[in-house]
C-alpha cells in the first residue's frame, strides 16, 4: 500500500524546522532506517533552504511539500515552489579545494545521499522530485 501526506508551508527560516521534521518523521513512520531518514532529512533542509534563500529571497512564497512512500521500497519527497525556473540537476559539479566554498556545495550533498533527482517546470512551479530507497531492498 501506499503512503502520502502533504503540507504548505510560506518560504521563511521559521518555517523550515517544521518542513524539514515533517518529512524526517513522515519517513520514520514508513520505517526508513535511521541513516535513511537523515539522508532526507539532510536533502530537504538544504532544498527548502536553497528555495527560500535563493529562490524567494526570504519573501514568504507557498513551498508545496508531498510525501509520498512507493510499495516499501522507497520514499519521495516532492518540493513545489513558484520562483523564477531554476533545474538543480544542471548545476555544474563543485571539486572541493575550489576558492567558492559557498556555492554548489549543498547541491552536492543532496546528490550523494539521494538515490534519484528529479526537476520538471509545470504550471508555473518549479517541481523538485527526490527519491531515497529503501537500503534494505535492492530495486533495479
């Protein structure tokens, strides 16, 4: 069977904390492991924060959050916001030791932890599509 939840929440720091537990919790309750959990939890907080940061520019935007759980075998966390149009996937990949400490750096570690990343433009809205499977099956 399977699983979904959603929340709203405006693009601000406050707001953040509650998204980012909202969807760590939603993925314990469809018995991630620990160490699965953290990667989401990791994932989300630093595209919620690049939403806000960069793309509202702290400008109090809807964030559309949906969680949704595949069969047991994985977890999805789908991130919609109405910024300008912005692919993530297309962000160059950040050799470390560069001088811009601060720039694709977060990117990178949603890419390591996530198993799967998906950006589509629909309807105005940037739609963000993580996946995150389940350790303990192995899916082709």
């Amino acid at each position: 069977m399977s699983h979904t939840a959603h929340l709203s929440v405006k693009a601000n720091l406050q707001e953040l904390q509650r998204a980012v537990l909202f969807c760590a919790n939603f993925a314990i309750v469809q018995n991630c492991s620990k160490k699965e959990a953290f990667a989401i939890e990791l994932s989300v907080e630093e595209a919620l924060s690049n939403i806000i940061k960069h793309g509202y520019k702290q400008n109090d935007g809807p964030i559309l959050i949906t969680c949704h759980c595949h069969q047991k075998f994985a977890i999805e966390i789908e991130l919609k916001d109405y910024c300008f149009p912005y692919d993530p996937t297309l962000h160059p990949k950040v050799t470390m030791g560069v001088q811009h400490y601060d720039q694709g750096f977060g990117l990178q570690l949603i890419f390591g932890f996530m198993d799967k990343i998906i950006y589509t433009r629909k309807n105005d809205a940037n739609v963000l599509r993580l996946l995150k499977k389940f350790s303990n099956l192995h899916i082709s």
